[in-house]
C-alpha cells in the first residue's frame, strides 16, 4: 500500500535566524544585515532535487539497501534544525520515536479505515503549528 507523506515537520516553519552585522556571503549569495534565513522543511524534504520519488512513502529509501534511492540526499533531512542551534534533545526524542514505534509494531496490525480516510489528509490548515485532521486507523493485536 502506498500513502502520501504526512507534512515532515510538526512546525511549518523554523526559528529563522537573522543576516550577521554587516552582512555575508551565504552559499556564493549576498545577505544583507538583519535578513531572514530559512530553509523550510517541506519544500526540502519534496524537492526532486534530493529525493527519487519525493512524494512517495518509501521508508526502504534510509535503509541503504534499493538502488533506486542511492543518490537520495539524506544529508538534506534536517528535522531538528543544523548547527549550534540545533535542538538540545534530538538524541533522546529518537531513541524514543524508535521505541515507541518498535513497541506498536510489535503490538499490533496498523491498517488505514477506509480508502477514503487518508486521501485529503495533506490538505490541513496552520498557523504556528499544524492543525492535523484525523488519521483513522484499525489496530488489531498481533496474535502469537
């Protein structure tokens, strides 16, 4: 079954840091003083530019093993934002994120209610941050 990726980010938007004091060269380009820098997330993480099939839910793409993604730019997947001011706690909330989902998957079938149900979750609306429609699911214990 293929789904659409959900937006990447739970933030629409980073922190955008400011131009340095008298301005620099970022990337061969001119920033002037007091400019808003921003790489935002979505547009990244869809841009043909890095990904084969950018639209398409492939987690096999980070496993390394299709050739098919080979020339994926992983370096591009930035969640936790880059550099000094990079999110504190991005070791932790992986360790968990993988646990929490090790332990579902263990648990339980996860399977979508309805072709209907997750066709339209793209299109949400958002301010500061997203205002996620529901993602209807059936859970079902995995017999042993």
């Amino acid at each position: 079954m293929r789904i659409s990726l959900p937006p990447p980010s739970p933030v629409p938007h980073g922190i955008p840091p400011r131009g340095p004091a008298g301005g620099n060269v970022v990337l061969g380009k001119w920033v002037p003083e007091g400019a808003t820098l921003l790489v935002h997330h979505t547009t990244v993480y869809r841009s043909p530019a890095a990904w084969m099939h950018p639209d398409r839910f492939a987690p096999e793409r980070w496993l390394g093993l299709r050739v098919e993604y080979r020339d994926d730019r992983r370096d591009w997947h930035q969640p936790f934002a880059y550099g000094p001011r990079n999110c504190l706690g991005q070791n932790l909330v992986w360790h968990e994120m993988r646990l929490v989902a090790a332990h579902v998957l263990w648990q339980f079938d996860v399977e979508l209610c309805g072709r209907e149900t997750g066709r339209d979750w793209l299109d949400q609306k958002c301010c500061i941050v997203w205002d996620r429609k529901p993602l209807i699911c059936r859970v079902t214990p995995v017999s042993r």
